[in-house]
C-alpha cells in the first residue's frame, strides 16, 4: 500500500460520493442555489457510480486483493464523510472541491503505479 495509492483512491471516492449527492434534489439545490435540472440527475448518478468503481479499482490495484477492498472501504468512508461535512458546512465548496479531486487523482496515478 502507498500513499499516492490511497490519495488516488480517496479522491475518486470523493468525486464520485459528491456527483450522487448532486444528484439529489436537495442537495442539488444547496450546494448549485438552483433546481436540478429534468436530464441531469442520471448522468450524476452514472458518473458517481463509475468514480467509486474506480476507487475500489484504484484500492485493489495499489494494495492487492488482500487489503485493496478495506482500503477502498475506508476511502468511501472518509470520503462519506468530507462530502457530508462539506454539504453541511459549505455546500457551496462541494462542486469546486469536486472538480478538484479529479486532477489530484490524475497526478497521483503515477506514484501510484509506481510503487
């Protein structure tokens, strides 16, 4: 197991977390101030499962199939709770914070094979 390996995983679990709460309603609405619109939700919810797809992909390829799946669980569960805090907090922040894990996981993959 490797940092960068756990960085990538975390933050696709955390991208991919925060696309599902987009696409509910209430959060749509706290963290964009606007209605969801009618043909955004299912991307949303396409694009939060494959970014937790990855995650468990990302877990299993730095750490194996031995450990791979706890990490991932703990990566979904730390994610669960930024992404919650954030919707509490400051659901503005949610979309930006977001876009940003994307590049973050983008520069960690390296590393991540790597080791």
């Amino acid at each position: 197991m490797s940092l960068a390996g756990l960085g990538v995983c975390l933050a696709l679990a955390f991208a991919g977390l925060a696309a599902l709460a987009l696409s509910l309603d209430r959060h749509h609405r706290a963290a964009l101030r606007g209605p969801l619109p009618r043909g955004r939700a299912r991307p949303l919810r396409i694009a939060g499962w494959a970014g937790l797809a990855l995650s468990f992909a990302a877990a299993v390829a730095s750490a194996g199939w031995n450990f791979g799946p706890v990490q991932a669980t703990g990566a979904v569960t730390a994610a669960a709770l930024a992404v919650s805090a954030c919707l509490t907090y400051r659901p503005g922040w949610l979309r930006p914070a977001a876009l940003a894990a994307l590049p973050l996981a983008a520069a960690l993959l390296p590393f991540a094979l790597a080791a």
